[in-house]
C-alpha cells in the first residue's frame, strides 16, 4: 500500500485549498488503496476571502487550521514531514496554492515558494518519488523545480503557461479531462479548474493524475 502526502494551502478556492479539488483527489487515492497523509504549512493565509461576498473578509486565518476542514482534523504540520515519509505526493489547486504555498498570484514569474513546501518537493523529486500537482499548483512545482525543466500542464492559458516556463518549465497544453505525465522526472499534472465548467469535468482529469502517481509510486 503506497503512502501519498496531500499538500493542502487552507479551506476554500479564493484564499486556500479548492475544495471540489482536494476531496475528488481524496476519493480517488482512497479507492486506488493509497494511505493519505494530509499535511499544510503552519502560518497565516496571505489573505481571508468572504466566498459568499467575494470580497476580504477582514481577518486573519491560519493555514493548517483551515486545512483541517478539509482533512477532517487528520493533519501535520508539513515541515515535520520528510520524503522518506511518503510514496508520492499531491499538491491541489485553488488559490492559496499560489497565495499560501507560494506567492506566484502576486509575484508571477518573480514568485517564492514556502521554504518546507519547497524543501519537501525538492526532497521527493531527489528521492525520485512522484509529484502530482493540480490546477494553478503546477506553478509551485515550477517555481520550485524549475531547473529540470518538468514538462507541465495549467490547460491551455497562455498568459500562465509563459509564466511557468519563465521559472524553467516546459508548458504541454492539455484538455481538462487528461492529465500530462513527465515520466522521466515523475511529475504529473491536470488542468482541473483551470478549465473545468463541472465538478465532473474536473473529476475525469484528477481521477488520472491520482492514478499515475500512485502507479509511479509502486502502487
């Protein structure tokens, strides 16, 4: 039974995890007959969005606490957390993967990762342990492992996609309902909401990527 770590950025897709995202990427480890370790950094959000408004909410809300929503309390801390620890990891989109995990929805191409998001997904690809990353995510993994030229997917937005490739990623686009496998370095990724008009059409993309990480983890 493979282990797959779960990066979660908070609770909600305009300032943390995107929910549809993390839970449909859930379900399919947990039907693949993975062992999930939810883990997020220990810090503030960069900022609290009202869903219902669509506007700051005017307050403060830490990371790993709101993650826990998602992870029904079964959370770490992911600094306490080592590649030899895991199989695989996945990290979901929604905004806070480019808010909390790193800064790239302010900073683009100039963007900086969260130092144990960043030592850990350094440490997987070094130990040759698979990387699934969904959404806007695969601007972390850019950001982070740039220097080997992952070949990645966002979808088909090209405004984006330069941006990753600025950081060093090579950009494939990619139907929302497919998934982009970089077999030599083990990174897989999928458009989900970055496209996706249906929680189905986001389910059919991250069914696969699930499936090739835990396929590239020895599941």
């Amino acid at each position: 039974m493979v282990k797959i770590g779960v990066v979660l950025s908070g609770c909600g897709v305009n300032d943390g995890a995107e929910i549809h995202e993390s839970v449909i990427a859930l379900l399919a480890l947990d039907r693949a007959g993975a062992t999930v370790v939810f883990m997020a950094p220990n810090k503030d959000q960069m900022d609290v969005v009202d869903h219902l408004a669509g506007e700051p909410a005017g307050e403060s809300r830490n990371v790993l606490v709101e993650s826990a929503r998602i992870a029904r309390g079964e959370i770490v801390d992911v600094a306490t957390v080592q590649a030899a620890d895991l199989d695989g990891v996945i990290v979901p989109g929604g905004f806070g993967a480019a808010k909390n995990l790193c800064n790239f929805a302010t900073q683009g191409d100039g963007c900086e990762a969260d130092p144990d998001v960043a030592r850990l997904l350094v440490d997987m690809h070094g130990a040759r342990k698979p990387i699934g990353a969904i959404c806007i995510a695969p601007a972390l993994v850019a950001r982070v492992l740039g220097e080997h030229k992952p070949t990645l997917t966002i979808g088909t937005d090209a405004g984006t996609a330069g941006a990753l490739e600025k950081m060093g990623a090579r950009h494939q686009d990619c139907a929302v309902q497919d998934c982009v496998v970089d077999a030599e370095k083990k990174i897989v990724t999928t458009p989900a909401y970055m496209l996706a008009g249906s929680i189905k059409e986001a389910a059919d993309g991250i069914e696969k990527l699930v499936g090739e990480v835990v396929r590239l983890a020895g599941g």
